[in-house]
C-alpha cells in the first residue's frame, strides 16, 4: 500500500470543486486521486496519468466506485498539454496534481530494481516500455559520465571514487544487481553508514537519469500553467531538493509582474506580466506527526500557484 503523502494539504489546496476537471499526473496508488474523486459529481472529471502501466491499472481499479467522468492515461506527465488537448480540457482545467517520484509499490518491488533495501536486478524504469534501464547507465556509460550524474543528480559527494570502482568492477563482470551496486557504494564509503545508507544517492542520481526526471518536471510544469484556466492551480509535491528547487524557480519567474532584463535600470514592459500567484509562500511540509505515522512523507514539500491570467 503507498500512503498518500500531504493528502490533506494538497487537496485544500487543489480547492476541488463539484464539476471541476482535474488532473492527478501521478497517480500512483491511487490516494489523491480517490479523494479528489470524493469530492466531484458525475459532471466532475479526474484525469489520472502515470508513465507505469502497473499504476494505471491499479488506479482504475480503485477508483471503479466513483462516478465522476474518469480517464486513465499510461504516458509520461510531460505530455499533460497533449493529453489535455486530446481529451479537449487544455485552457479548463480547475486543478493539476502531481506527486512526485517513487510509490511503495515500485520501491518494494525488488525486482524494478529502485530499492537496496532487497536484492533485484537494476532496472529502475517507471516505465517497463522504455529502453533505458539502470544496467545500461551503470555498464555502459564511461567513468566522466557516470561521475557527473552521481554529482549532479545525487549530489554525492564520493562521485569520482564511485564511478572510478564501477568501472573496475565490471571489467571482471556485469553489474547486474541492486546489490552489487550497494556494495560498491557502501565499499566507497570505508563500509561506514551515516545518517543514510551510502548507496541512497547514487541509486537517486541513476533513478532521475533513467527516467530523465528532472526534464520531464520542467516540460511538465510549463504544460501545467498552459493548459490551466484562470483561478485554476497546480500543486506539486517534490521529495529533493533538486527537484523542488525547479518547482521553486519556475513558480517564482511565473509570478514575476515585471521581465525587462536585469541590467535594465527602468522598466518598459508594463510590470503586468505575472502568469501565476504563489500560495505557498513558505513552502508546506509534513506534520510531525504524518512523519511519524509515515517516515516515507519525512523530506515532501509541497508547493503551489494559482494561474492570475
Ligand atoms: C509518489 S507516487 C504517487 C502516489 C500517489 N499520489 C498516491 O497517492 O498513491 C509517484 C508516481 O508518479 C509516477 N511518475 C513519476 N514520474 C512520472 C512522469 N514523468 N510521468 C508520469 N508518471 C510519473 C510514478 O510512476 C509513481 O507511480
């Protein structure tokens, strides 16, 4: 089962009216979207997206009691504008959800390979349909390319040494395992564990280059705030920091009145060019007590906007 994380936040600030049309572009195991499809009538519509198929299967399934207008869709969040355009809600949609990164479902499946927790091979793909998979990245990318996406990505700090021991290791054999792969990282470290296991961001930097998460977020969310009607809002809930600073940037140049350039002394643009307003001026984490009931929800942060335009 994967627990709805920020469940109340995010659907009081998704504002969910009765006929409104919504999208859940993560819809995972299904959490947020049940409760966004409490809320809306038979007139109402709930699209849910997710690129595993798995997850669009299940969801379908869960939400099969409510009667709101329902669209299940397997594809990649960074086509929301396409979609919506195909489904004719782009320009009406009321609100847009998205959740991101792994469910508990992917992660305690050994075999899709996101967890060291457990031995599984090294696949990491959210979705089984593309070619890209973490063995590929771990034994074929050469040692520079490997260090900066641990760099990058993971911000590890043993980047270099890590790549240089994956290069050693597969000259005698194929990393194939989620557990070579920790072993390699827990070697790097001296075999000491610090607040977190040493293979937490190499496994984080692999996961977000094999599905090139973090250029899907940046399509996505300028596809968010084109297809949204004025009022409508779009509420996204990141898990690290390389992720929630693109939310945050975004959200802030979106609200920007004026955008002559920095270097200008006087402003000729009009100063009215502000496309979204931020709602969450701090940005929104879990209670303590949600961590407590769910350590998984410990690093979510929330953030929101509302389209003005
Ligand atoms: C944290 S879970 C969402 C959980 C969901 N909110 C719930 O309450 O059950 C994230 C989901 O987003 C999906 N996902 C991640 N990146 C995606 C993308 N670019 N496009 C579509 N789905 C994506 C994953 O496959 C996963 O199922």
């Amino acid at each position: 089962m994967h627990t709805p994380v920020l469940l109340n936040e995010a659907i009081e600030y998704l504002n969910v009216k009765r006929d409104g049309i919504y999208f859940d572009c993560t819809a995972g195991g299904g959490g947020h979207s049940e409760a966004i499809a409490s809320l809306l009538s038979e007139k109402g519509v709930l699209v849910m997206i997710d690129m595993d198929k798995e997850a669009v299967l299940r969801v379908e399934k869960r939400l099969a009691k409510f009667n709101c207008k329902k669209f299940f869709v397997h594809e990649n969040f960074a086509k929301v504008k396409e979609i919506a355009e195909k489904l004719g809600f782009a320009g009406k949609v009321d609100g847009i959800l998205a959740d991101l990164g792994t469910s508990m479902f992917q992660l305690k499946d050994f075999d899709r390979g996101f967890s060291f927790m457990g031995e599984g091979s090294l696949d990491m793909r959210m979705d089984r349909e593309e070619s890209l998979t973490a063995e590929k990245v771990v034994n074929s990318y050469g040692e520079r390319e490997l260090a900066d996406v641990f760099y990058k990505y993971g911000e590890e700090r043993l980047s270099r040494k890590i790549a240089r021991m994956i290069v050693e290791e597969r000259k005698h054999e194929p990393i194939t395992t989620t557990k070579q792969l920790a072993d390699i990282a827990f070697k790097a470290y001296g075999g000491r564990r610090g607040k977190i296991h040493p293979a937490t961001k190499i496994f984080q930097a692999i996961r977000i280059e094999v599905n090139r998460e973090l250029e899907n977020l940046e399509t996505f969310l300028k596809s968010s705030i084109e297809i949204l009607k004025k009022g409508g809002r779009l509420v996204v809930i990141s898990f690290h920091s390389l992720e929630d600073r693109i939310v945050k940037n975004f959200f802030r140049d979106k609200a920007k009145k004026c955008i002559c350039p920095e270097s200008q002394m006087r402003c000729t643009c009009g100063g009215n060019n502000a496309v979204v307003k931020v709602l969450t001026k701090k940005v929104v984490k879990p209670s303590e007590e949600e961590i407590k009931n769910n350590p998984a929800s410990r690093s979510a942060r929330l953030r929101v906007c509302e389209k003005v335009v």
